[in-house]
C-alpha cells in the first residue's frame, strides 16, 4: 500500500518539475550549442559574413545578465518588503499612500529615460541599469506586499495576540507566513520582467545578454538579435517556471490541514 502511495505521490511531483527542467535544459542548450546552429542562422542571413555572435561567449554573457538581475532583485525585495511592511503597522500608516506613489514612479519612467538620466551622474556601467532595474521592479513587490498583509483577516491576528503572541511574533509567524504567496506573485512578475529589461544595459556599457541584440541591430543582423532575444526568453521561461512551482508549493503547504 505505501508503495501505491509513493508511486502516486511521485507521479503528482513529475509534472510539477518537468516545465521547469525543460526550460532549463533548453536554455543551457542554447547557450552552449549556438555554434552549432551556424547553418541556420546563415539561412536567416545568408549575405552576413558571421552569424553567430562570438565578442563574448553566451555562458558568460548568461553570468553577468543573472547577476545584474540578481543583485536588483535582491536589493528591491528587501526594500519593498520592508517598506510594505513599515507602513501596514499602526506607525507607518500614515506614509501607505506616500510609499505606493514613489513605488508607482518608478515604472512612469521608461527604462530608457531612467538610463539617460542616470549616466550622466553614475557613468558607463553595470551600476546605472541596476538602478533602473531597481526602479521598475519596485511597484510589483511593494503592491504585493501591501496586498498580501492587509489581506490577512483581523480576527487571525486577534487569535493570536489573545494567544499572547506580540506584534513582532504576530508579524513573523502569521502574518508574513499567509502573505507569502501574495509576495512572492510580485517578486515573480517584478524579476521576469527585469529580466528582459536588463538587455538595455547593454547600450551603456553593461555586457549582458543584451549584446548580441544591440550588435544585430547597429550591424543590421538579425541572427545575432535572435540569439539574444532567444537565450533572454529561454532565460525568462525558466526562472518563471521556478517561480510557478515555489508558489505551488507555498499555497499546498497553506492549504494543508
């Protein structure tokens, strides 16, 4: 009988891994085996002289687009968070509506107008696309937190203060737990998105995926903005394919008795 049930058990996980496997294992595809596609590509530019982008090497542009992603997603989930957090407690909730419009400006801004006005103060670099990243990404996670708090019912966080649970306590083993799945929604649509956002680094300076998309265009050749644009989609797919699956997780764990 426990056989059965594991054998269940094992056959309801499968399905849950294998989209994000497969996007993995054909974004690590892509990125080692584009050489091997040059007669494809010379079929989409049949006059250009070289058709597979090699300034650098897709795994190391791969690096440094996770990175620049990476070190954005971490610095704008914890500020959103936490700024979430500050201004749903009785103390803060005066500054809610001051904190969803600076959130909200950040993404009235395009991208390109946040680096416009950012070189010019922090240079050619990774640094000025981190700050815009930082900018576009904050209104998803700050929305969600806020959402994800104030919809945690009253008489919950009654229970557990007449449980003699304090605020800190009400805040960590409460409330954030039930939120989470909320959160998380937002700092999934906030890295997707910056994910794709990040390859307009690649116009100041910051070497990324994005380069093979702004070499294709300056030289008018579009298998090298199919390489870059594929490897960012794959990349994308991936990373919101984990994303699906932790929050599945999370709402199973919610929803169990």
């Amino acid at each position: 009988m426990s056989n059965a049930l594991g054998a269940v058990q094992a056959r309801k996980q499968a399905p849950q891994w294998r989209w994000p496997l497969v996007w993995v294992m054909l974004l690590v595809v892509s990125v080692v085996g584009m050489p091997a596609a040059e007669p494809l590509f010379h079929w989409i530019e049949p006059d250009a002289r070289q058709v597979v982008y090699d300034r650098a090497d897709f795994y190391v542009l791969l690096g440094r687009h996770l990175l620049v992603v990476g070190i954005a997603a971490i610095v704008t989930i914890v500020v959103g968070v936490l700024a979430g957090i500050a201004v749903t407690r009785q103390r803060g909730s005066d500054f809610l509506p001051l904190v969803g419009q600076l959130a909200s400006l950040g993404q009235t801004f395009p991208p390109v107008a946040v680096l416009a006005l950012a070189v010019p103060v922090l240079g050619f670099g990774t640094l000025p696309i981190i700050v815009a990243l930082m900018l576009y990404g904050l209104l998803p996670i700050v929305r969600n937190t806020l959402a994800g708090l104030q919809g945690v019912e009253g008489d919950i966080k009654t229970a557990a203060h007449a449980m003699g649970m304090t605020p800190t306590q009400i805040l960590r083993q409460v409330e954030l737990p039930l939120a989470a799945p909320v959160i998380l929604a937002g700092i999934r649509t906030s890295v997707t998105i910056n994910i794709a956002t990040a390859a307009l680094g690649a116009t100041v300076g910051a070497s990324n995926l994005g380069d093979p998309i702004i070499a294709g265009i300056v030289n008018g050749n579009m298998a090298y903005v199919l390489q870059g644009a594929l490897t960012i989609a794959l990349l994308a797919l991936a990373v919101d394919s984990l994303f699906e699956l932790l929050q599945r997780k999370l709402h199973s764990r919610l929803s169990a008795p």
